[in-house]
C-alpha cells in the first residue's frame, strides 16, 4: 500500500467517537496459502442520548501496488450498513441530568474567608471526578444564584479527559467568584446532585453543603471633590431654576389667584355658604342680608321660598313677647340651605334626556 487507507469517520449528532490508542495498525491472514496484509482500525462509540444510531453507506478508500505492473491504483471498498440501539437503564429513566457512569464524585472547595468585608471575594469550587465516560457529559455544577447581597462571576468550566485501555473518564472543574455587595447574613446554597452507578445499578445522590457567609456592611466613604462639585453645582442650578420661577410665575400666580377669590366672592356659592354660617349662628338679621345678596347673583331666585317661610317663622317667634325661635327652626333653615344648593347643582349641571 503506497499510501494508508481513508477511514470514515463515524461523526454525527449525539455520538460521541474516539480513536483508541493504536487505533491504527497493519494486520496479516494466510488465504489459500498466500500471505494477505492489511490496515485495521476501531473506534470506540458513545451514545450521547437514547434512540437508534445508524450508520448508512460509508467507504474506505484503499490505495494499493497492482502487482503486475506496480501501479498504485484506489478502489472504494463499502462497509456493510449497522446501526447501534442506545437504551437508558430502567433505574435512570427519573433523573435529570442524566449522569450514567461507574464512578462519580463531586469535592466542594472554599477559598477565602466567610466573614466578608464589603467587596470581598469568596470563591467556591466543584470538582467532579468521572469514571466509564467522558466528563464532557457531566451538567453544570454549581446552580445561578439571585441574591442581592452577592455578585456572581462565574468562570469557564475546565476539562479534563483520559482513557485506560478503552475506558473513558475525567474531571469536571465549575468554579465561581462572589463579591460582597451589602452586609447581612447569607449562604451558598446546598447542592444534591443524583447520578446512577453502571457497577451496581443503583442510583447514588451526593450531598454538598451549604456554605454560611457573614457579609460586613459597606464603610461610610467621604464623597471626593469631584462629587461635592457636582452636588454644589446641581444644587445652583436648582435655586436659579426656583428663583427664576418665583420671579417671573410668582406675580401671574398672585394675580390668579386673587380673580380666583374675587369670582368666587361674588358668586352665589359665596353668598350661599354666608347665609349658612348666619343660620348656624342664629343671626336672623345677617341672614336676610346674605339671601338677599344670594336671590340678586342667582339665576333662580324663587328657589329660597322655603327658607323665605322658615325665616319667617323664625322672625315671628323672635319678635313675640311670649316665644323665642326654637332650635328645630333654626334645623328647619339649615336643611333647606342643602335642597338650594341641590337645585343650584341640578340647574349647572342638567341630566341628558332619557330619549334624546
């Protein structure tokens, strides 16, 4: 063979191939009495998930010496179709991740101290060790965590994969940095993780601890120079602001709100809660002045006959020798303040038709 064969590859979607050591080698068989030489290669497959795996048509492109004239001359030789039915055992069909092996174990360091001062860091560390497969296929180790008085900065997992005579196996390293943000009391969580053991087809649960910090609240820091400059500038310009506001919108704002007053005082509304404030103070004569005023601003001046009639009873009660005003006459009055303001409500503010 002039030059070595092409050998497929075996690659596709969920299967892992690796060329053990001496994959490789020349192989020699007698036929019929004549010596016959060869390439052998074997690969080691790995399922990655459960399902069938098949192999359609491949070739291996063989370059040889033709014997009569010793020309190299390439044929394609076809490998037979196969195909490799992947199954999860019974005991693992609940877990996930799913982590099948014949070893696995899982170390927890801590580096740094878990009484923190703020902006401290602490680092915590998970180390799997996998034996029967790749460490490729071990899940993340440690899970995100939201806190608040912590910042996560997680790193790049780091692996490392070996085989002995066949068989895979390797570690896994997920190692994440926490900052201390505020003070309080907090902790890393616990870590369960269940995997199921190919030696003895059980499934293994390994238990990490939780880890208890004590985080210090942050020290009062002095602001710099460029901070109180910043404040006192902000603070200017918020009194020019203020300043120009109550220079220009101060005398437009007065001058509202005297017409404001003024309009009101001389509204029936003013001159309705003035009759008011003389009934409850059993002023006979300033409330006639104040019906008076309100009958002249009012658009329905026939509305006070009631109180008209209560005052009245009032006023004969008050100037007889015998009598003096009795206070359900004064209550009498009041109540008839409330249906004129009613009545007023109705006249501004008219119900639309039923039936426009």
């Amino acid at each position: 063979m002039p030059s070595p064969p092409v050998f497929p590859s075996l690659e596709q979607e969920n299967l892992l191939v690796r060329l053990p050591e001496r994959a490789s080698g020349p192989i020699s068989e007698t036929v019929d009495g004549e010596t016959w030489s060869g390439v052998q290669r074997s690969y080691r497959l790995y399922p990655l998930k459960a399902g069938s795996v098949a192999f359609g048509k491949q070739e291996v492109i063989v370059t040889f010496a033709d014997p009569e004239t010793n020309a190299p001359t390439q044929v394609n030789v076809p490998l037979p179709e196969m195909a490799l039915d992947a199954i999860v055992p019974e005991g693992a069909r609940d877990l996930d991740p799913l982590i099948l092996a014949t070893g696995f174990t899982v170390d927890q360091q801590i580096d740094g101290s878990t009484d923190m001062e703020n902006g401290a860091a602490i680092t915590r560390r998970l180390t799997a060790k996998i034996a029967g497969t790749t460490p490729f296929l071990v899940p993340e180790l440690i899970p995100e965590l939201q806190d608040p008085l912590l910042s996560a900065y997680p790193k790049e997992p780091r692996f490392t994969e070996s085989e002995d005579r066949g068989v895979l196996s390797g570690q896994r390293v997920d190692e994440v940095v926490y900052l201390a943000q505020q003070g309080g009391q907090t902790q890393l969580p616990a870590i369960t993780i269940q995997w199921f053991n190919l030696g003895t087809n059980q499934v293994e649960t390994i238990d990490i601890g939780a880890v208890d910090l004590t985080l210090a609240a942050p020290k009062w820091q002095p602001p710099d120079v460029g901070t109180i400059l910043n404040l006192i500038a902000w603070a200017a310009g918020l009194a020019l602001v203020l300043w120009a506001t109550a220079r220009f919108l101060g005398p437009r704002i007065k001058s509202w709100q005297q017409a404001r007053h003024e309009k009101y005082q001389a509204s029936p509304d003013y001159a309705l809660n003035s009759l008011k404030k003389a009934l409850q103070a059993h002023d006979i004569s300033l409330a006639y002045s104040a019906l008076e005023t309100w009958k002249l601003r009012s658009d329905n001046p026939e509305q006070s006959i009631g109180l008209e009639n209560q005052l009245a009873i009032i006023g004969a009660a008050r100037y007889s020798s015998r009598n003096a005003p009795k206070p359900e006459a004064w209550a009498a009055a009041l109540s008839e303040i409330n249906v004129m303001k009613e009545a007023a409500h109705n006249t501004r503010n008219p119900l639309p038709p039923l039936n426009p």
